[in-house]
C-alpha cells in the first residue's frame, strides 16, 4: 500500500505558511482528501498567477498616492 503525501509538506512547498498556523490547523490541513488539497493548490496556483500584478500596482499606486 502507498503512504497518503505529507500534505503539510506538500503545501509548504507551495508556498502555503503552515508554520505560522496553529497546531488545530494544521491538523485540518493534513486530514484534507487528496480531491480537496488539489483544489487548494489549484486556487493558490491561480491566486498566484495573478498576485505579483496586483501587487505591483498596489505598490506604484501607494507609493503615488501617500
């Protein structure tokens, strides 16, 4: 039989902070279905594919406008 991932490993190397997450948390985190952490990762992936231009124009606008 095949060992389940290490989901917290798995979402910390996508970039998730699960360190900074309580020990509950985290506990939510590892016993999500193999269906629900693909999901997670999948929205992540996206937040992320746009994250760096929303960023960047919060950076230029703020630094305009104060």
């Amino acid at each position: 039989m095949t060992e389940p991932p290490d989901r917290l490993a798995v979402l910390n190397g996508a970039g998730f902070a699960v360190d900074l997450l309580t020990d509950e948390q985290r506990q939510v985190l590892n016993d999500l279905a193999p269906e629900e952490l693909t999901v997670l990762l999948d929205i992540k992936s996206r937040l992320d594919a746009v994250g760096p231009e929303v960023q960047a124009h919060g950076e230029i606008a703020g630094g305009a406008l104060f």
